[in-house]
C-alpha cells in the first residue's frame, strides 16, 4: 500500500463543496490500486481574510511543503477584491513552488452539450507560463486620483522560464499527436514577444519529430472557436494561456468541468490541482456545484504522482456518469451535487 499526504484547501463557495466528492472518488479509486490518501485541512480562505486581515499564514508554503499534494477547491468571495485573494494565496504557492507549469486538458465529452455545432473530437492541452510573463508586481501607480494618473505594469520573461514551460510543451506533444502551437503576439508586443518567439524556435529545433505552429494570440483566439480540433498542445505566456485555456475550456462545453494542474516537474516540490471554475457565490451552498471539475483535477494528481491507471479509472467512472446522462444543472442536468457522485461512485 502506498500512502500519500494531502494538503486540501477547499477555499471558498463552492470549492467547499466539490472537495469532498473529488476525496471520495480518490478513496474508492485508492482501494482498487493499493493507495491511501491522508488529508490535511486548511482554512485557507477569503472568510479567513475578513477574520484576520490574511489569505494564510505568514508562513503558509511552509506548512504544506511536505506534503506529496494540494488540492484547491476555489478562491473568491464578494467583498474581497479578486487581487488580494490571488496575490494572497495562489500565486504566493506557485511561485513558492517553482508550478512553472500550468496545464489545462480540454475534451469534449460525451453527454456535455457544447456550443460549437461541429466540435466532437476536440482534445487539446494548453501549457500556460505559470511563473512569470505578464503577472509580476513590478509596476506602480503615480498621481492618484489626479487627471495625469498613470499606471504601469511590467512584464517579466526570463530566459530560463520561457525554455523551460516550452521544453515542457515539446516534451508532451511528443506522447500525443507531435503538434505545438505557440501562442504569440510579437507583430505589436516589440520586447517580449519577439524574445518568446526566439526561444521556441530554438526548443523547436531540438524536437525536429514535432510540428510547431506560431499564431498571433488573437487569430488563434478565432481559431479555437472556428477549427478547435486542429490544436493538440497550446503553449502561452501566463497571461495568453490564462485566456486561452478558459476559452478553450467553453468550447468543449462549460468551464464548470474544466481541471488545471500547476506543476513543479521536477517534483522539488509539491504540485497544485484545482478546478478552474472559481468559487460561484451565487450557487454556493444550494447543492448545485459540479463536482467534476475537481474529480478531473485529482485525476491529474494521480497521474503527476506516478498512478496512471488509477487516474484513467477514475476519469472512466467521472465522464461514464455523465454518458449516462447524469449531469448537474449548469450541463442542462437535474442532478445536484450529491447525486452526481453517486452516479460516478457507483461506477467505481
């Protein structure tokens, strides 16, 4: 038996909520595998911010530094400006962290009605630079409240954090269908765009068995929506990949579905995994989250730690339920959270 410790900060609204389905799932899942799961609680949260004027502790990486794992719920509560809820939590962890890597799997899946007409088959992954590129504190305002104010946010691209997110992309396309397409907008960003597209065309160069692509991010915007089957992996800076897994994400039918992993590949530290559809307060507490995005998220934490089959297992039982035509409300569905899961359970 091979047992694993688990950080879980369920955060926020409905991230209460999905947590504990995405726990049961991996402890059913577990026993068919010989693997065990312990779980540490964190309170983690907005309503921690409003009690004690802090998202976590001073010394909060800390905490959960040794833990094989961390499982996020979601983070966000009116009151609280979106800001002070990332820079106090998520990012502080992934940068603590070196979760260079932000990877995001979108599918379409069967019995998830998507927008798009023509879009079955879609299954792509987008590779967001989770550590730098346009989300830096480096910038200020000046003159406040004056008619001159200014504001000014610089964005940092570092050689090694662009090579390395790149290499990483590279190295993934080549377990799938050998295709990268790099998100870029170096016709009108003069810098760091131009700088972007030097590193990989170099990283390309050294997977020659891989077709590379280079679009500008907004035709590759309209072409997410007009031929998504044609993308495989998507690699962007932090602020492109950021839009563009979301996007992709609504393509494939709801974002309420969609999982994201922030990794460390190098496993120096523990990686992060976390539905991408924030904390929902207006559905939060009615029994009506999706928990699918956070089965979807464990499922990639299984993976990351070396449990490949048990992952698929328990994808097979998550996306079974919904062939089956169990789905949640915001899939058109009538089942609430608890019926979902045990929808999925039953599979298991």
């Amino acid at each position: 038996m091979t047992t694993y410790r688990i950080a879980l900060i369920p955060g926020d609204g409905i991230g209460t909520e999905v947590l504990p389905p995405a726990q049961a799932l991996l402890d059913a899942v577990g026993r068919r595998h010989a693997i065990a799961f312990t779980y540490d609680r964190f309170d983690w949260s907005c309503q921690r911010y409003l009690a004690e004027g802090a998202m976590m502790p001073p010394d909060g990486p800390r905490r959960i530094r040794d833990h094989d794992a961390v499982l996020l719920g979601a983070v966000g509560w009116p009151g609280v400006p979106d800001h002070v809820s990332l820079w106090g939590l998520l990012i502080p962890i992934r940068r603590t962290f070196q979760q260079y890597v932000n990877l995001r799997p979108v599918k379409v899946l069967d019995g998830v009605p998507g927008p798009l007409r023509d879009a079955d088959g879609v299954d792509l992954v987008v590779v967001r630079e989770n550590v730098e590129g346009e989300y830096s504190e480096i910038g200020g305002r000046l003159g406040r409240g004056t008619p001159d104010e200014l504001a000014v946010q610089e964005a940092v691209f570092t050689r090694k954090g662009v090579t390395r997110v790149v290499e990483y992309a590279y190295t993934l396309a080549a377990t799938r269908s050998n295709h990268v397409t790099s998100a870029t907008k170096s016709n009108g960003i003069i810098h760091t765009m131009p700088f972007w597209d030097e590193i990989v065309a170099g990283v390309a160069d050294r997977h020659p068995d891989v077709r590379s692509d280079r679009e500008h991010i907004d035709a590759l915007a309209a072409k997410l929506v007009l031929a998504p089957r044609t993308f495989d992996v998507i690699v962007g800076s932090n602020l492109f990949g950021d839009i563009l897994s979301d996007l992709a994400a609504a393509v494939a039918g709801s974002i309420g579905v969609a999982p994201a992993a922030n990794l460390n590949p190098e496993r120096e530290f523990p990686s992060m995994f976390e539905p991408v559809h924030g904390s929902a307060p207006d559905i939060a507490g009615k029994g009506k989250a999706n928990p699918l995005g956070a089965m979807w998220s464990a499922a990639m934490m299984l993976d990351h730690l070396g449990h490949p089959e048990a992952a698929a297992d328990l994808l097979a039982a998550a996306f079974g339920a919904l062939s089956d035509g169990v789905r949640t409300a915001d899939l058109g569905g009538t089942a609430d959270t608890a019926g979902y899961t045990r929808a999925v359970l039953d599979r298991v």
